[in-house]
C-alpha cells in the first residue's frame, strides 16, 4: 500500500517538477542565449552542475543541510541536461 501511495505522488509530481525544469531552461536561454557546444563542452557544463549538487550534499554533512539550494542546484542540472537533449534534436551536437 505504501509503495502504491508513493507511486501516485511520484507520478503527481511529474508535472510541476518538469514546469520547474521549464523555467530554468528559459532563464539560461535569457541569460546565455542560444548555445551550440559539441558534447564534450556540454560534458562539461554538465560536470560543473552536478559538481554543485554534490556541494550541497557535503556541506549538508557538516551543518545543516540546506534543502532549498540542494533543489536549485538539482534543477541546474537537469535544465542544463534538457539544453543538451534539445542541441542534439536540433541537430546542433
């Protein structure tokens, strides 16, 4: 029962999540415009936000963790790997 319950609120959280995803991809767009980088750049951008998320998570260790910035940091990540997606289908990368 409680995995079926998990399930469902996993599932409801699909849709503002990837709202949230929307948003900071639309922010980088207004910050950095357009970007073009082959893989290996975009590997390494990639790299860099992931490295933040892994921040959050060993600051967390040594005071409390901040919740709000390991999200930010989470959603970084995943807007940067939706722009990688998106070179790729424009046939960009």
């Amino acid at each position: 029962m409680l995995a079926e319950i998990q399930y469902e609120q996993a599932l409801h959280g699909i849709d503002p999540t990837l709202a949230a995803v929307k948003r900071k991809r639309e922010e980088q767009l207004e910050k950095w415009g357009t970007q073009d980088h082959d893989p290996e750049m975009w590997y390494a951008i990639l790299g860099e936000e992931f490295g933040e998320v892994g921040k959050e998570i060993a600051e967390g260790r040594i005071k409390p963790f901040d919740k709000a910035k390991y999200r930010k940091e989470c959603l970084h990540t995943a807007a940067v790997a939706l722009a990688m997606v998106q070179c790729v289908d424009d046939g960009i990368a």
